[in-house]
C-alpha cells in the first residue's frame, strides 16, 4: 500500500429538516389544534483514530465526504427523522488543520475516540411547538439550520517514541530490522527508504517501545535536494532521535564527521524543537572496519565531531552492541513516560481562616 501522509478534503453536514405546519383533522373534531412536527437534525462528521490503519491513501482520492439532511417534519406529531452521521477512520496520530484559518481542530491521539468535525443542522419548528394557552391555531414553522461546511487539511505524524535519523545508506533500515518486528526494504544503494517504518521493540515482558525509521537526510534538504524535509515531521513526537553515522563510507574520500554536521544543520534548519530534543549518537557497521583500528577511529570521530552526549558502538548487521542500545533506549523512554501530576488546587483542602487574620 502507498504510503499517503497529507491529503485535503471537504467535509459537509447534513442541513436540518424543516418543521411542519398542520393541523388536526378528524371526523367529529372540528378544532384539532395543531400537530406539526419538528424537522429532524442533519448529520455530522466525525473523526476517529483507528490503530489498525497507517496510510491517508484513502482521502488522497476520496475528497468530499457529505453528510444527509434531516427528514421534514409531518403532520400527525410525526417529527423527522434524524440523518446518520458519517465516521472517517484516520491513523493515529493524524492532525486535522482548517485550510482556511490554518487553525488546527483537532489531534487524533486515542483509539476508537471519536472527534467532531463538522456539526449538522439543527431541525426546524413546526407549528406544534408554538402551540400556547393563548395561540391555540398557530401557523409559525421554521425551516431547518444549515450544516458546518469546511476544507480540512489531514497531516500524518507518526506516534513513535523513538527515531532514527541519519544519511542514506547509514544502515538505519537494517538496525530497525535488527531490533525490531519491522521488515523495511533493504539496498546496497541510497534512498531505498521511501517512506517511514514503525517498529515496536520488545525490551521484555510488558516492556516495549515503538521505534521509527525516515528517508535519510543529504545536505540542502532545506532547498529540496534528495527527498527534503518532508518526512521530518514524522520525528516531532519522538522522545528520543538516534542519529546513526556510517564509520565506513565506500567513498574513503567521505567523511563521516562532515556528513553528521551536515545531518544536524538540516535538523536545526528545520525545526529548533525538533533540534532541542534528546539526541544519541550511535556509530554504526563496525563489522567493516578491523578490530584493532576500531578505537581509534571512534576517539578521533568523537574528537573532532565534539560531542558530549551518548555514544554507541554498533553493528546493526551482525547485532553487536544492540542488546545494549535497546536497554539504554527502553530506560529513558519509560524514565521519560513518568509524568509527575501535579495536583489541582481546586481540590486541595481550603485553610482556615479567621476574621481579621487573627489565629
């Protein structure tokens, strides 16, 4: 399935019904009053996160999505029937932005929980509610209200806790397949990652966290050079950014020290949050380089990149060093996951006071 992560859509309410004005008609009952019903309410459009869904593909081609009206109301006290409301299943994690204000409605974060979009009509009066001890024949109706109209933009950013960023081909694909149940394709070249992976990394019992896996960065993503910036939003939710370098380049002339500066000026170019967050170093595909050199040309990564923060030594290919890695990760996610609640002081016992100020 195309992985689809913006899409734009009209979404139209239902108009209510209109009341209606009749009377009652009856042999032997010359004054019947009146028995016009209500109009019945027009439908609305709600959104819902669906866990089992990963993709927008549905909206990219589906654009309009409208709601019915209300039934009218009749005679007989009969009042119409009310439309259904339509339900649009969109992934978790889905922000829903008003195209016109640029205000965003809503953030689709919970399961099954169900988030108004648009609201429809109400129904109109009929004569029947008008009915008072003094009007007794009332000929007042009401048509219906109209429904909300509006242009929405959906945008996808991914719930993960944790996100890999690096160059191409520095072996992200195969470290999320390494550690994860995630299955990405897998290239000797670069950009074969077109679109983001999630993984969920199984620490231990009940212990797990999501990991996820972007197109890599070149330098000039801000200009549009290779895939640009355009995936990076996927890494805003992430506690943690794991910048994967490759120590052995095929192009000895690359350096590596180069490409990370380069990865990171994307970043802070890109978002300063996004910059700001915690961030690891992880130095990946030791396999390839000799045993007795692999010290050494650590230290001088480390020196020259002057970097202060986590290091990690790794093979994602033969998983060396992962076992190590995962652990580290899962204990500042669940640190991270540790929310101190503060309490309400609405709900904290008032303290005694007397006239005065006196004790």
């Amino acid at each position: 399935m195309k992985f689809v992560d913006e899409a734009t859509i009209d979404v139209v309410a239902g108009n209510g019904g209109a009341g209606c004005a009749s009377f009652r008609r009856e042999k032997f009952i010359p004054f019947g009053g009146p028995n016009g019903g209500d109009g019945g309410r027009g439908g609305s459009v709600y959104a819902v996160a669906d866990r089992n869904i990963n993709t927008l593909i549905d909206y990219r081609y589906a654009r309009r999505h409208e709601a019915r009206n209300g039934e009218q109301g009749r005679g007989s006290d009969q009042f119409g029937a009310a439309a259904e409301d339509i339900i649009l299943r969109m992934p978790v994690g889905t922000i829903i932005r008003d195209v016109e204000t640029d205000q965003i409605l809503t953030e689709l974060l919970v399961h099954g929980e169900p988030v108004l979009i648009v609201k429809g009509g109400d129904g109109g009066f009929g004569n029947l509610h008008f009915k008072t001890s003094t009007n007794r024949a009332p000929r007042q109706k009401t048509p219906g209200w109209p429904g909300e109209q509006k242009k929405v933009k959906l945008e996808l950013r991914v719930l993960a806790d944790v996100g890999l960023l690096g160059q191409p081909n520095a072996g992200k694909s195969t470290l999320i397949t390494a550690v994860s149940n995630a299955r990405p394709k897998i290239a000797d070249y670069p950009f074969t990652t077109l679109h983001p992976n999630l993984g969920v990394v199984r620490v231990g019992p009940e212990q797990s966290f999501v990991i996820a896996d972007i197109p890599g960065l070149i330098e000039g993503a801000a200009e549009g050079a290779g895939l640009g910036h355009q995936f990076l939003r996927h890494l805003q939710r992430t506690r943690l950014l794991l910048h994967v370098v490759d120590l052995a380049p095929f192009d000895p002339s690359v350096d590596p020290v180069q490409e990370a500066k380069a990865i990171v000026n994307e970043l802070k170019k890109y978002d300063q949050g996004l910059y700001d967050k915690p961030r690891w170093l992880v130095l990946n595909k030791l396999d390839m380089v000799p045993a007795d050199e692999r010290a050494a040309r650590v230290k001088d990564f480390v020196k020259r990149y002057k970097w202060k923060g986590p290091v990690f030594e790794i093979s994602a290919l033969t998983r060396e060093g992962c076992a190590g890695l995962i652990q580290a990760i899962y204990q500042h996610v669940d640190k991270a996951q540790r929310i101190v609640e503060e309490v309400d002081p609405r709900f904290q016992p008032a303290e005694e006071s007397t006239p005065g100020g006196e004790a």
